[in-house]
C-alpha cells in the first residue's frame, strides 16, 4: 500500500516535467523539444533558439510554476488554518474583494 504514493508522486512528478518542457517548446516560434533540452543543457543548438528559450520561455516558465505551487500552499494553509477541509476563498472574501478590483 506504501508504494501507491511514491507512484502517484514520480508519476505527478514525470508529466511536470514534460509539460514544463512542452511549455518551453509551444510559442509563436515553435521549437523542437530536442532544441529545448539542448538549450537547457548547453548542447549544440542554434543561437537564437537558444536566446529564446532561455531569456523568454524559460523565465515565464519558471513563474509560472511558482505561482502555480505558491497558489496551492496557499490553499493549504487556509484550510489548515480554520481546520476546514473545504475551505474556500469565500470564507475570508477573498473572492468578492477579486470581483471588486474587476
């Protein structure tokens, strides 16, 4: 029973890291995802894929995870802090002061 996690978790764990890699390869200039590693790793790629992975696609890629993550212990810890298991944004208006800025 013990190992259905660490499944679920390099399972989880594999298709981020491939949607991450998707993300650096699917723009307006589309590039190869051999390309994409390549960059990545210092490999022999042209410069300008290059400099578009890694100054453009890679920078937004990375925040992108990052609020992704941020967002998630951020809901975690609302609902750990009124020990409310479906704890909302509703709960602290969050949501109407969203709407409001809108």
């Amino acid at each position: 029973m013990r190992s259905r996690p660490v499944i679920l978790f390099t399972a989880l764990s594999v298709l981020t890291v491939g949607l991450f890699l998707l993300d650096l390869a699917v723009g307006a200039v589309r590039i190869p995802v051999g390309d994409v590693w390549a960059a990545l790793t210092g490999g022999d790629c042209p410069r300008t894929t290059a400099k578009i992975v890694l100054n453009i696609r890679l920078i937004k890629a990375v925040v992108a995870l990052l609020a992704g993550a941020a967002l998630s212990v951020s809901g975690l810890q609302m609902q750990t802090l009124f020990r409310n298991p479906l704890a909302g944004p509703y709960v602290l208006g969050i949501s109407s002061g969203a709407s409001l800025g809108v």
